[in-house]
C-alpha cells in the first residue's frame, strides 16, 4: 500500500487530499506513478500535462526516476510558495 | 529550544532577537529578517504547508547553514493558517561571533526556504481567491549559493 497526499492547488484540482492506493504491478518510480494517475483520466491528466508538478517521497524531495516502494508516503504538490 | 517551528501564532521579534545571544558572550552578531503580507490589493493571505516535511526541510537548510559558516545560534519560525496585510509570516535569526557569517547565513536561508520548505500560499482579491505562483526570481536567488560559501 502507497500513502499518497495532494497540496495545494493539485488538491483542489483533483478534488482529494489523500488516498492509500495498492501499488500496481510495474510501477517503480515517480514518473511511472505520476503516469499511472494520469491514465485515470479527467482532472488527473494534470499529472501527464503539468511540468512543474513536484514529488516527496517520504517527505523528501524526488525527481521522476526516484524509486517508490509499498509502505512509502508520497506526496505530489506544485512549486512551493513560502516565506 | 527547537530551532525551527512551524506555528498559528504570532512571534515576538523582540525576544526572538534577544535569545539568539542571551547568555552567549562568545556572540558577537545577530542577523535576523522578518517577512511581512503585503497589501497590493490582497484581504488576506492562506498559508498550508506538508506537515511533517516542513519540519524536517526546514532543519536541513539550518543544517546546510551550518556547514557553510560558523554559526553558534539558529531560530526559524513560519506561520501558517489565515494571514492579514502587515502581518508577519516568517522570522529567520542568525547568531555568530562575526557579522559575516551572521548576515550571509541569514540570507542563504531565506532563499533555501522560499524554494525547497513545502509552504504554498493562496492570496484572497476582491476578485476571488488565487493560487500564488512560484516566481523564477527566487530560483535565481537560491542557485547563486551553489558553488559559493
């Protein structure tokens, strides 16, 4: 199982802040999962046409090839604003 | 005390300032900045962070800091939830035996902050409520520490 948050404008795009998602069979990375999402289609092609979307995993900043595994929390959220 | 929070609250600059060196005499600077809400034809300002992350980014740029100058105290405190126009979002201080140190550090974290600490802030316009987008500025301003010291 994979703990998968949204922030910020992503969240209210997508209508959801968090689910747990049984991670399927082939998929090893952020870009595969970021692609996975993307296939659901609707406001969740937002996955497969955003460029400056950004990943944590577990709460670490990651690019696409970074490695997601079962038990991992990973976020997805636009460019932090802060400060 | 921590060094870093992540708070509601409002902070007092004062006594932020004066325990950087309460105590300390080997201190012989204290930097701090404080960033504000502007106005600019904004009501209010909505401030949400990844809690949890947020902690622990906020600790690594402290700790990136420390690598980089010879620092002796480190606060940083950033609000979030609803904001007014004046109100103070975000306290960084630094301590050091020279003002060098305590000056460049200060600034260095500012910068790391405002590009890598997970915060997003949504402005409230007469217009309705609005994302705030990233600026490309402040990219700029945190790659000019790569390489340098």
């Amino acid at each position: 199982m994979l703990k998968l948050l949204y922030f910020a404008s992503l969240r209210e795009t997508l209508g959801s802040a968090r689910e747990d998602l049984e991670l399927p069979t082939g998929i090893d990375t952020i870009a595969q999962l970021r692609a996975h999402l993307a296939s659901r289609g609707g406001s969740w092609q937002v996955f497969a046409t955003s460029k400056s979307l950004r990943a944590a995993v577990n709460q670490a900043m990651a690019g696409g090839d970074a490695p997601v595994k079962a038990g991992d929390e990973v976020a997805f959220f636009p460019p932090v604003t802060g400060g | 005390m921590n060094e870093v929070s992540v708070q509601e609250a409002d902070f007092d600059v004062g006594a932020e300032t004066v325990a950087l060196s309460a105590g300390d005499d080997g201190a012989g600077a204290v930097a701090t900045f404080v960033g504000l809400v502007r106005g600019e034809g904004i009501r209010a300002m909505s401030l949400e962070h990844y809690p949890g992350m947020t902690e622990k980014a906020l600790a690594e740029i402290v700790e990136q800091a420390r690598q980089r100058w010879q620092l002796r105290r480190v606060r940083i405190i950033h609000r979030v939830g609803r904001l007014l126009p004046g109100d103070r979002i975000v306290f960084v201080g630094v301590s050091s035996s020279h003002r060098h140190d305590a000056f460049a550090a200060c600034e260095f974290i500012m910068d790391y902050l405002k590009t890598r600490a997970p915060f997003w802030k949504k402005e409230e316009t007469d217009a309705g409520a609005r994302w705030v987008d990233a600026r490309e500025s402040d990219d700029t301003a945190a790659a000019r520490w790569e390489g340098a010291d």
